[in-house]
C-alpha cells in the first residue's frame, strides 16, 4: 500500500495532524526522548460517490479505498548531513511515496518554536533545504563511482546526464519535483528515492485567532512562495480539527461557528494525499459488496482485473464499464445503462478513469 509522511519541524504540530487524519484523540502522543520509529495509521478515504452506492445497493458489506499515513519525527537543521536523527529520520522519509510538509503558522507562547520565532517561509525553506541536501550527497557520491569508470557503458553515460541535470537543479536550490521528468527518467532514478521528487502537499497549521492565510506573520511572502512552488496548500486548524473528533456533528458546527470551515479538516487532508499519491479510485457494486478498489492514474482494464484478482487478470476477456455520473443517473444498475446505451464495453488496454463502475468479464 502506497503512503504519505508527514513531515516537518520540530513542534510544527505533525503528530496533531496525524491525531486529526486517524482519529486518534490523543493517543498518538508528540514525538519526545530520541523517539525516531514513525506512527503508521490505515484509514479509509472519504468519497460521497462510495457512500451514495453503498446507500443505494444496501449491500452485506462495504469496503472503501485507504490509503496509508506515516507521522515522522521532526526534522531540524543539519539533518541532510547527518546530524541528529537525520539519518534515521531521512531513512523513513524515502520509504514514503509522498510528503505531506506541516509547517507551523499559529503561535503559542508553551510551545517554544526550535528556532525562536515563528516564520512560516523560513521553516518551509530549512526543511526544503535538508531535502535537497541530502539529495545532492547520493547524487554527488554516484557520479564519483560513475567518474572513476574508464569505459563507462552507453546506459552508465546516460545515468551521468541525467544525474548532472538533477545535480544543477538542486544546486539551484529548486526540488527535483519541478524538473518536470519523464516517465522513462522517473524510472531510471527510482533506486536513488530522491526525496525532493516526492508529490508534496503543504499544510498550513493556523490557530484560531487566525482567520486565513492572511493574519499568518509574512502573509504575502507565504503567498509568494506558495505560487512559485505550485504544490497544494491545506490551510488546516490542526488543534481545533483534533478536539473536534470527539464532538458531535452538532457540537462541532457550534464550536466552530465564525470560522473559514466548510469541509472537516481530516476529509481535506486525505483526499489531497490520494490524489497526491496519484491514485484513482473504481468501484465494483452488487447485493453482496460495495467496494472502492484502488489504482495508479493510467492503469488500465487488466491491472483493474488484477486488483480484484489476479485469475480475472489472467483469464481477462472485456470490462463492462460505466462512469459514475452515468450510473447514477440511468437507473444505478447496469441494466438501466444498457438499455440506455451509456454501458460501454472496453478491451485490456481500456485506461481506467476514476469513478468508473466496472464488471470483469473472464474465462479461466
């Protein structure tokens, strides 16, 4: 299963955002004492279209997509290198296949921030910084093997060129996200697990005093930064969100009445990392089971078939697929869209969108 960390500064409020994703209350205490082994939680991802299928069909069981959240000490300066618990931390953060980067913006006078002031750019930067750090160290010590070869082969060449154009993007203090590399490339460095070409997603960490963005110290800077970088920003209020788990739905609406909260907090933050995991989601309906299966955006009818079984893979013979809008508009049955005519028949190479209903058709 594919997972998101969740990364950031000492005392930026990680743990509490992990709190509000799980609903863990206060189970899942701050990280303290050279603690370094993540919190690792599996949680369903919200999706109104799963909810109104199982509602339709009232099936014996419902089985929504998940997706996996890992909650990683705070990383300070110098971790790049190795200091610290960089390197027991950096090892976690290649395992994720995406960062979600917690940056603090509220202030409180108990909690004294590491680096004695609140700044929510420059926080953003050090980790950033830390990233790129440690990306250029592998990049530098494989490009010394590769130097040190005396007939280096066509592919060991084509490695250094890629490499040196990473190495100058980094150098440039820019992550290797915004390289923009192909498929191929992406697949050549996957061994090297560069942490600066992980999805990011940014969470703003507000308190209540803070209406939006706009009453967080360097607001305008902030803003800056966030549109030069094009990752998406949460803005989240992680202590509130946290308290509000154990509240009622008419408890919480009175708690946080006058501010900015239209969506829960939690429902924000997975659906960002599903999509930032570059995950997609279809689903299978009948008496028995309602399930959300999960693929990566570009899979196709096979891999569909494989996700549910690998003997529907194997004996695969055409998915009978309809999108959601269409089902739920035409009767919710695949009878009513094949009367209608919007049940379409699709071969293996089919490139499966999210929110299709599909049947399997197989033989083995």
């Amino acid at each position: 299963m594919l997972h998101c960390g969740i990364v950031g500064l000492p005392l930026s409020g990680k743990s509490t955002i992990f709190n509000v994703i799980t609903r863990a209350g206060a189970e899942v205490k701050p990280y303290a004492g050279g603690k370094t082994d993540p919190n690792r939680a599996v949680v369903d991802v919200p999706d109104d279209r799963f909810d109104r299928l199982a509602a339709v069909h009232k099936p014996k069981k419902t089985t929504p997509a998940q997706v996996e959240f890992v909650d990683l000490a705070g990383l300070s300066r110098g971790a790049g290198k190795g200091a610290g618990l960089g390197n027991a931390f950096l090892s976690f953060v290649s395992d994720a296949d995406a960062l979600m980067h917690v940056i603090r913006c509220f202030g409180n006078a108990g909690v004294e921030h590491p680096e004695g002031s609140v700044d929510p750019v420059r926080d953003w930067e050090i980790l950033d910084m830390e990233l790129i750090f440690r990306d250029l160290s592998v990049i530098e010590n494989r490009l010394g093997k590769l130097s040190g070869k005396k007939k280096p082969l066509p592919e060991e060449e084509t490695e250094r060129t890629l490499l040196e154009r990473c190495r100058e993007c980094l150098l440039d203090e820019r992550p290797l996200r915004v390289l923009g590399l192909g498929a191929d490339e992406l697949r050549s460095l996957r061994g090297f697990t560069f942490l600066t070409a992980k999805p990011q997603i940014i969470v703003l960490n507000l308190d209540e005093s803070q209406k939006s963005i706009d009453d967080v110290k360097g607001s305008d800077a902030l803003r800056k930064k966030i549109a030069a970088g094009g990752e998406v920003a949460i803005e989240l209020y992680g202590r509130l969100e946290m308290d509000l788990t154990e509240l009622s739905p008419e408890e919480a609406v009175e708690f946080t009445e006058g501010l900015p909260i239209d969506r829960p907090g939690r429902e924000r933050l997975i659906s960002s990392a599903y999509r930032a995991l570059g995950l997609i989601s279809f689903f299978t309906c009948g008496p028995d089971e309602v399930r959300a299966w999960t693929l990566r955006d570009g899979d196709n009818a096979v891999d569909a078939a494989g996700a549910i079984h690998s003997d529907l893979a194997r004996g695969f013979i055409r998915a009978q697929v309809v999108s959601y809008d269409d089902y739920t508009t035409h009767g919710d049955s695949y009878a009513g869209c094949r009367d209608d005519g919007v049940l379409r028949v699709e071969g293996r190479d089919y490139k499966v969108r999210d929110g299709d209903i599909i049947e399997i058709r197989f033989n083995v």
